[in-house]
C-alpha cells in the first residue's frame, strides 16, 4: 500500500534521475513530496484528523485511528493516484533554463475545503512546508488533489 512504499522517495529518484538535483533541493523536494502523498493518504484516503496538540493522549489517538482505519479493508483499498509530468526549458513553461516538474496526487478520500493555515497544534503544517518548497501548490477537486510545480 501506499502506507508502505515511500513513495515520496521513489517519486524524487524518478525526477532525479531526469534531472540531478543538488543535495539541499532534493532533500526540500522529497519532503514535500512525502507530505502530499502522507496527507492523501491519512487525511484523505483514511479520513484520519490531525493531532491537535503534543500531548500522549493526542498521539494515542492518532496512531489508533491510523491502525483501525489501515485495518479497514475499504479504506486500505482506496487508491492514491499520481501523474508527474516534466517541461524542459525547450517545451515553454520553463524559466531560467530550468525544467519544472507538474506532480499532481489525488485521493478517494471525502475531500475538504481549504481555509486559512495556521501553524498551531501538532499537525497542520504540511501545506504550509509544501507551499514553501514549491513554486506552485494548487488544491481541487473538491479537496481531493494537490498539484505542485517545481523548477528543477
């Protein structure tokens, strides 16, 4: 399951290896990766709330839910879809001679509406660090997809 390939990882070698990346982008790419697919999967595919705020019992909580749900066959079936798709400085929508990377991951889950982020709580930071790292974060679909653009 997507809960067990790292996929974040395999998408960065797979884009790494088109086009080599210098050790700080990488490290920001692959985190940012991991979160979109980390948050399809937990907060979208399983349906599973943010922790609230760092305590034990919050933590409790959260690993429980993410167990129960992942035991869940209907939930640990449903799908997590990701199309990448690279531009070179040839194709057009690239700048500065650089490539860019249109990553675009979508979940089953029951989708949700974007508000204002705050960093407060446990949880709740991925969009902001994803937003950071990329040029372009776009949420649609109803809160179900995330599409980022990179320059490579």
């Amino acid at each position: 399951t997507a809960h067990d390939l790292q996929l974040g990882g395999r998408l960065l070698a797979a884009l790494n290896a088109r086009h080599p990346l210098d050790g700080d982008r990488r490290d920001d790419l692959e985190l940012a990766l991991h979160e979109a697919v980390s948050n399809a999967l937990v907060h979208g595919n399983l349906g599973v709330a943010g922790m609230k705020e760092l305590s034990a019992q919050e933590l409790e909580r959260f690993s429980r839910d993410l167990g129960d749900r992942l035991a869940d066959p209907a939930l640990a079936a449903r799908r997590i879809v990701i199309a990448v798709r690279i531009d070179s400085a040839e194709d057009g929508p690239a700048q500065d001679g650089r490539a860019l990377a249109t990553v675009e991951v979508t979940d089953e889950g029951a989708g949700f509406t974007p508000g204002p982020r705050t960093s407060s709580g446990a949880s709740g930071r991925g969009l902001d660090l994803i937003g950071n790292v990329a040029e372009e974060l776009e949420i649609g679909n109803g809160g179900r997809s995330i599409r980022l653009r990179f320059r490579l």
